[in-house]
C-alpha cells in the first residue's frame, strides 16, 4: 500500500470514526421516534376501578406521559368518597384520624413517596412534588403535610360522616384484626405505559382500616407496593402491608421478570415467598399484579376475590385474578 492510498484510508477511517456517532444517534432518534409514534398504550390497576382506569388509559392515548397518566388516573379513587381505602373517605386509624399514604415511580427508576399524611387528598400527586421538587425520596407526617400546603394543596377534613359511622361501630369492639379484604374497592396501584413505551407507578392508600395511629404498610415504600424498571417492567401490590414489606413484593416481581419469568409466574412465585412461611391457610389477603415491557399481565392473590383493571386497545376491562385459595 503506497503512502497516498494509506492517508485515503485512515482519512476514510477517521471519518468513519467522526461520522459515525452522528449516525448512531441520528439512527437512535429516528427508532425512538418510530416507537414514540407507534407504541400501544396501556393501563393496569388493582381491583375494580373503571373510571380511574380509563381516564387514565384516556391521557395515554391522548399523549401523557406515563407519570402524569397514573396521577391523573388514581387521583379519581382519591377523591372517590365511596372507596374507603383510598383518599378522602378512607377508613380512619383506631383513633378516628385519616392518614394517607402514596408513591411514585418514573421511568427514569426517579421515585418519591409521602407517609402518614393528614387532611390532603392526592397524595400520589403529592409524591410526585416530592420526586420532582425536593433532594428527597420520602418525606413523613407533619413535614408532608406543610410540603403539600406550600404547594398549595388545600387541607381538608378527610373523614366522611360514613366512615366516622363504621368506625364508631368498630370501636364498640375494637378487634385488631386486619380484614381480608375481598371488595371490588381497595387500595389502588396503577402501571401505565405511554406512547414512547415509558412505563411509571402510583400507589395510593388510606391503609389498613383502624391501623394504629403512625402506622405505615407496604403501598408508599418503593420495592414493596411498587417497582418499576423500565427495562422490564413494573409491580405493584394490595393487601396486607406487613407480608409484602416482608417479601419486598413488587421488587422481588420485577427481578423474577429480569431472570426470564412472565408476569403471571413472577407474581405467583411472591405470593408462594408469602405463603410458604405460614403455617396453614393464613387469614389474611395480599394480591400482586404485574406486567412487562411487553405489555404482558399477570396477577395473582392468597384469597380469591382479587380482580384488576386493565385498558388496552381502548377498551377498559375488569379481570379476575386466581388466587392460591379458593
Ligand atoms: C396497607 N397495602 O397499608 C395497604 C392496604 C391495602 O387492601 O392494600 N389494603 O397495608
């Protein structure tokens, strides 16, 4: 090779080199831009939730993001004054005060969670200012509360004259026993996946029905009532708090997903985690629900009586989930 031809190759090289990353990233935008045009929307929720479903299954296809769809989507049940799991008209602690508790989970694996919140109503809403406008993950109590009103949320009563009735009827008794809880209502955990085929979380509770005061389950801690990797897919969780922080549930779902298990498999297998440490038929509920980058669900619970909502193809259905006992 003469001289000339060498110079004209490592010209052609050296081009390739200075060129080629243009290339790749001009590539790279015009694939994400073909997947932001044509991924196909979805929404899951646990439990029966039409309305919070669709609307946010409604955001997707007009092109919110995954974030702000979930928000938008649970913030119905939050203020839903019949479901009494969630938000305002959620059941009260044993000493008649209702403390929420919620989170969030990006796409970018960014989260923010609140604990214990008094008088605010969307608390998912709220986790997400503290994802977005704070160093922090989680703030707790009084210093959320005060966060949310220099937000400007308004405070608000949030025991209804209903749940004030039943909890009165319960402190005749006073029992501490978690229900099972086997009601289309329930705490509400919402994945959705936008058009650039993001996927993000919300979770949303009131807790367990006349929990102790300052008591907090698994629905705002991030791994146990939600995980969301963008990569593979996302988790959440309703029922008894304290099994599925014991399990860390919806990370352990996830990280099956990783290692090669569908949706329905990994939500099956955090259910048996559960259930292999009792001994016999626990009194207890706990359900998962799960879904992949793909957009494949699986769901699964300890007791029958769990059932979720998805919204795909523009159509909102309500599925009933198997369970371990029937
Ligand atoms: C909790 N997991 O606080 C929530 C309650 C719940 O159905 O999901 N209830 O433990």
């Amino acid at each position: 090779m003469n001289r000339r031809k060498f110079l004209d190759k490592s010209y052609l090289g050296l081009s390739t080199i200075l060129v080629a990353p243009e290339v790749v990233t001009n590539l790279g935008k015009k694939k994400n831009f073909l997947t932001q045009k044509n991924h196909h929307v979805f929404a899951i929720s646990t439990w029966n939730v039409p309305e919070a479903n669709q609307i946010a299954g409604k955001a997707l296809e007009d092109g919110l993001s995954a974030i702000d769809a979930v928000v938008k989507g649970v913030a119905y049940e939050e203020s839903n004054l019949l479901n009494n799991s969630v938000g305002k008209g959620g059941a009260p602690d044993r000493n008649g005060i209702v403390s929420l508790d919620a989170c969030v989970m990006n796409h970018n694996g960014d989260c923010g969670a609140v604990l214990a919140v008094e008088n605010i109503t969307h608390v998912a809403a709220l986790a997400k200012e503290v994802m977005e406008k704070t160093p922090h993950v989680i703030l707790a109590g009084k210093g959320a509360r005060q966060f949310a009103i220099k937000q400007g949320y308004r405070p608000e009563n949030l025991l209804t004259e209903q749940s004030k009735k039943a909890w009165k009827k319960w402190l005749k008794n006073g029992n501490y026993e978690p229900e099972i809880n086997v009601e289309n209502h329930d705490t509400i955990g919402m994945i959705c996946c936008d058009k650039s085929g993001n996927l993000s979380g919300a979770c949303t509770t009131s807790g367990l029905a006349y929990k102790m005061s300052g008591r907090v389950g698994d629905s705002p801690i991030i791994g146990s009532g939600l995980y969301i990797d963008n990569n593979i897919g996302g988790a959440v969780a309703t029922g008894l708090g304290e099994e599925v922080i014991k399990t860390v549930g919806s990370f352990l779902i996830v990280e099956l997903m990783r290692n090669g298990l569908s949706p329905q498999k990994a939500c099956e297998e955090a259910v048996n985690r559960i259930i292999e440490k009792q001994k016999g038929k626990p009194n207890f509920q706990v359900a998962y629900l799960a879904t992949n980058k793909t957009g494949e669900v699986g769901a699964f619970s300890v007791q029958s009586g769990f059932s979720y909502s998805l919204y795909k193809s523009k159509t909102n259905k309500n599925l009933v989930s198997n369970s371990i006992y029937k």
